[in-house]
C-alpha cells in the first residue's frame, strides 16, 4: 500500500523572529514615516531659529548673542533623535517626535524674550532662563534616546509595576517631609544647588502601575453593582483601589498644598480605570470624591484657600482690601494680559509680560503667548498639545497588548490633564495649580519627565506597527 502523504505543518516562527523576517515586500508596503518625520522636523528647526532671531531683532535691534547656541541645540533635538528613530525605531509615529520638538522650541523662544525683558528691568530680580532651559531640554531628549536604545520591549516594564508604585509614592511624599516651602508649596527636594520636582516622574510611573494594574484586574473591576439615581455604581468591594488613590490625593493636597499634583494623580487612575472596564460609574464616582475631596480642603487648607478665593474674584487684588489682605494680584496681570492681546497679539517682544514677576517663565508662560501672539497663538499651541495627546491615543489603540493599549492612553491622559490645570488655572477657568505647562515652561523635571513620556509613546508605537504589517 502506498503511505499517506503527511502534510508539512506550518512553522510557528517565534514573535521575536517575526520581527526579523519581514520581507521586502512588506517593507515596501510600509508608509514611510521618517521621510515624513525629516520634513516636519526641518520645518521646526526653522521655526524656531527665525521665532528666535526675530525675537531678538525686534526688542535689541540686533542678532541674538546666543544665536549659533540655540541653532545648535535645535539641530541636536531634531537631528540625533530622528537618526536613532531610524535605526531602532523606524515603525514609530512620525508625528510624535516634531510636535514636542515644537512646543519645546516654542517654549525656548518664550523664555529668551522673557530673559531679555528681565535683563532691561533689574528691579525684577529675575535670573535668565533660557540658557539653563536649553542645557535641560538637551539632557532630556538624551534620555529619551538612551530610553529607545536601552528599551526594545516596552512590556518589559510590566514586570516591576509594584517596585515602580512603591518608588513612586516615595517621590511623591518626599516633598512633604524633606522638600522645600516655595511659591507656598511642598513640591521641590532642593539637592544643592538644584532643585527636583518629583510629582513629575510620578505622573509616568503611576501611568505605568496603572497600567499593569488595571491588565490584570480589570475583569473584576467591570464588575456592576447597585443602581444609584440611575447610575450603575460599582460593588463596594471593588470601591477600595479608588478610595486608596482618593486618599493618597488628598494627603498630597494636604500636606504638600499641591493642587495640580494631586489632581492629576487621581484624574489619570479615574481615566485609565474608565479606558480599562468601559464603565460610565467610575467616571462618576471619580468626579464626586474629587469634588468633595477639593471643597473639603479648600476650605480648611489656607494656601489652597487663597487660591480660591482669588480665583473667584481675582480683580479685588487691586482694592485696598486686597492690598491689605497681601492677596497676589498674577491672576489679575494674566487677565489683563489675555485682554490686551486680541486676536492676533502685539507681536514677540512688544507686550508686558514681565508685569506678573517671576510667574512669566513658570505656569504664567502662557499669558506671553495670549498677549503677543492673541488668541490665534493660544489656540495654535493648545492645538499642538491636542494633537500630541491623540496620537498617544493612536498609539493605544494600534497596540495590540492591553499593557501597551493603557500605558499609551494613560501617557496622553496625563499631558491633557497637565495642560488643562495649567491653562485652566492662567485663564481663571479653575483655581491656580502651580505645576509647568509642559515643554513650554522652564523647569528640568519638567522636560525630562516629558521626553521619557515620548520615548515611551515611540516605542509603544513601533512595536504596535511591527506586529501590524505583513510578513
């Protein structure tokens, strides 16, 4: 008899290999996204080095002193990061990488025209910033290259989400008992000369655990409990993550009168909790603890108090009542600033934001941007942080993991988060926080914790693309 024909059976190529055996059909089928990524990138670096050189041609008359300096940093951020994404990331978004560039040269540019206002007026006491800023911003994107090269696989960092939360509460309570009273908040650890702002590398590493987290537990968490006034509220026994984080937040506020901190630490758990079980009374709850939490403090804390109370009637700084009260008047300036501005603004150097004080080169940036550039320029940088937020969340929605799928959006929650209470705070929408509107505002720990927030979205977004195209 003849033996049957036995059939090959398909080889199961390991998924590491499944990378390395793309064909060149597969290739050739893949958009070209670095060749998109040069264009946008070119484009930026000359934005910025003519936002820079007019800037210093309309308030001096001449070049900028610090004008090679600048155009080099610039090509440096634009330039070695693309190289790497080339090599090690080349399926990564294209956008990504220009949009923070952007907004970080932007915020260059903000912080010379204020330095050279702070170097006119002596009695502001102002130091300059922007020379500072730049030797940051380049510390940072070299973290964020060091990230891509170090990090192939990003669920890597599932595996020590706990040892990631255990470090990242100690970040966020060292202010508290060893940080610095500034501004009239705990947020800085001075280290000698420098100063670290811990709640932001919290903002990631709680991204993180939240992630890792809500994957494992997620099922149980979607669990429906009681109908409350028409809302399905969750069972009591699955209450308890969030009535931990609504307690952590609040200690925060407390001890440390950090508004932003906290809410932007209990706003992302509340947000990836929604993303992660697709339930509306999450949401809900969030809100109200969240409400509660802040009217309960507000009332009994006296920094966070005064914040209230000069955001409901910012203009009484004026009055001899408010004088008498020492009640700060930079809400008001910013005001003003946004009124005196319009719609298209006075132009780069001819308005007066240094009339907030030191404020202009922190949170308060944004009103140099609405008094110069108008509303067209506020709406154009908010634009820019939208923009960068949803292709985070392109990136979780192109992952095919459930770590990579929260971390993305996570990320992204915490950037819109970040600039809703920045922004919110300088328009008078809700009371002042404090925290840096990120990549514009000066502050080291603000933009390196920002360039590992995209490196991590470009790694995200390489791995989800790799596992997407055809081998």
């Amino acid at each position: 008899m003849r033996a049957p024909t036995r059939v090959p059976r398909r080889a199961r190529v390991p998924e590491r290999d499944v990378e390395r055996t793309m064909t060149f059909a597969a290739l050739a089928q893949a958009p070209d996204r670095r060749r998109t990524e040069a264009w946008l990138l070119a484009l930026v670096f000359l934005i910025a080095v003519f936002g820079y050189t007019y800037t210093g041609l309309s308030m001096t008359g001449r070049f900028p002193v610090g004008l090679a300096l600048f155009a080099a940093g610039m090509l440096f951020m634009t330039l070695v990061p693309h190289l790497v994404l080339r090599r090690y990331a080349p399926r990564a978004d294209p956008l990504i990488l220009p949009l923070a560039t952007l907004l970080t040269g932007i915020g260059l540019v903000l912080l010379h025209r204020l330095d050279l206002t702070y170097a006119q007026t002596p009695r502001l006491k102002t130091a300059q910033a922007a020379t500072g800023q730049l030797v940051w911003t380049v510390i940072g994107v070299t973290v964020c290259i060091a990230i891509l090269l170090l990090l192939r696989d990003h669920r890597i960092l599932q595996r020590y989400i706990y040892l990631t939360m255990v470090i990242a509460l100690v970040l966020l309570m060292a202010p508290a008992f060893f940080g610095a009273d500034m501004y009239g908040a705990k947020r800085w650890i001075l280290l000698g000369p420098l100063s670290l702002q811990p709640g932001e590398f919290v903002k990631i590493m709680i991204s993180v655990f939240f992630a890792g987290y809500l994957t494992v537990n997620r099922d149980a968490l979607a669990l429906a409990g009681r109908r409350f006034l028409g809302a399905q509220l969750p069972p009591g026994r699955q209450l308890a993550p969030i009535f931990t984080i609504w307690a952590i937040s609040l200690l925060v506020l407390i001890f440390e009168r950090d508004l932003g901190t906290s809410l932007i630490f209990f706003g992302v758990f509340v947000i990836m909790l929604y993303i992660a079980t697709d339930r509306t009374s999450w949401v809900v709850c969030g809100l109200l603890m969240a409400a509660v939490g802040a009217a309960v403090v507000g009332s009994l804390e006296p920094h966070v108090h005064g914040r209230v109370t000069a955001w409901l009637d910012p203009m009484r700084a004026f009055t001899k009542e408010g004088r008498a009260e020492q009640m700060s008047d930079q809400l008001a300036q910013a005001l003003l600033s946004f009124g005196s501005g319009g719609i298209s603004g006075t132009g780069l150097g001819q308005g007066h934001p240094e009339q907030i004080g030191f404020a202009g080169n922190s949170d308060f940036i944004l009103t140099t941007v609405g008094e110069e550039l108008g509303l067209a320029g506020v709406m154009a940088v908010l634009m820019l942080y939208v923009l960068l937020a949803q292709r985070g969340l392109r990136v979780g929605l192109s992952a095919r993991d459930p770590f990579g799928k929260l971390l993305a959006a996570g990320l992204a929650g915490a950037l819109l988060l970040q600039v809703f209470v920045v922004s919110g705070g300088v328009t008078g929408l809700i009371p002042l926080t404090g925290k840096a509107l990120p990549f514009l505002a000066k502050g080291g720990s603000s933009l390196v914790a920002n360039w590992v927030m995209v490196a991590l979205l470009l790694r995200i977004s390489d791995r989800a693309q790799r596992r997407r195209e055809p081998v």
